[in-house]
C-alpha cells in the first residue's frame, strides 16, 4: 500500500521520530541529495534546550555503501521528499514550505 501526504519540515521530524524505526528503509531527498538506506538507529537528543532528531543509515548503492549519520533539525528547511518503507506499506511524505 502506498500512502502520500503532505507535512511542513517540523511535521515531518516529528513523524519520523514517532513512525520510523529500526530496519526500515528511509529516503531522505534534500538539497540535490538522495540518500536511500536501511535505519539502524533513529536517536532523539537534547542539546540546547532543544530536541534533535539524528538517524544512523546504512546506505543502498554501487559507489557508496556506508553508514552516515544525519542529524535531521540541520537539513529540515532543505528536505524536499522522505520515503518511507516497511514491510507493510510504503509513505511518501512530500514537504511543504
């Protein structure tokens, strides 16, 4: 099944911290960026009084076969897509300025 919707970038952090778990498959498109892995870890941390959200992907690819670490708050007003795949259903959540 596949599901879109529509979020602004703090609406989107906050599906992925309450929807996003570990071995899921996450694509995050930002900038001209595409980084498509399976989740290894989806980490909340405060610093500043404030909440970050950072997952650890391991990255699907011929060139690049790595795992990164991305901290979401520092890309969030440049993600444009994040796709969204489990074992059950796939969402493509698209963000809105």
């Amino acid at each position: 099944m596949k599901e879109e919707i529509v979020l602004k970038p703090d609406e989107a952090l906050e599906y992925v911290k309450s929807n996003v778990k570990k071995e899921d498959i996450l694509e995050l498109s930002y900038n001209r960026v595409f980084a498509p892995g399976e989740v290894l870890d989806v980490m909340v941390e405060k610093e500043f009084e404030e909440e970050e959200v950072i997952i650890s992907l391991h990255l699907n690819g011929d060139l690049v076969n790595d795992v990164v670490r991305v901290n979401l708050n520092n890309i969030k007003d440049d993600l444009l897509e994040i796709g969204h795949i489990t074992d059950e259903k796939e969402t493509i959540i698209v963000i809105e300025d």
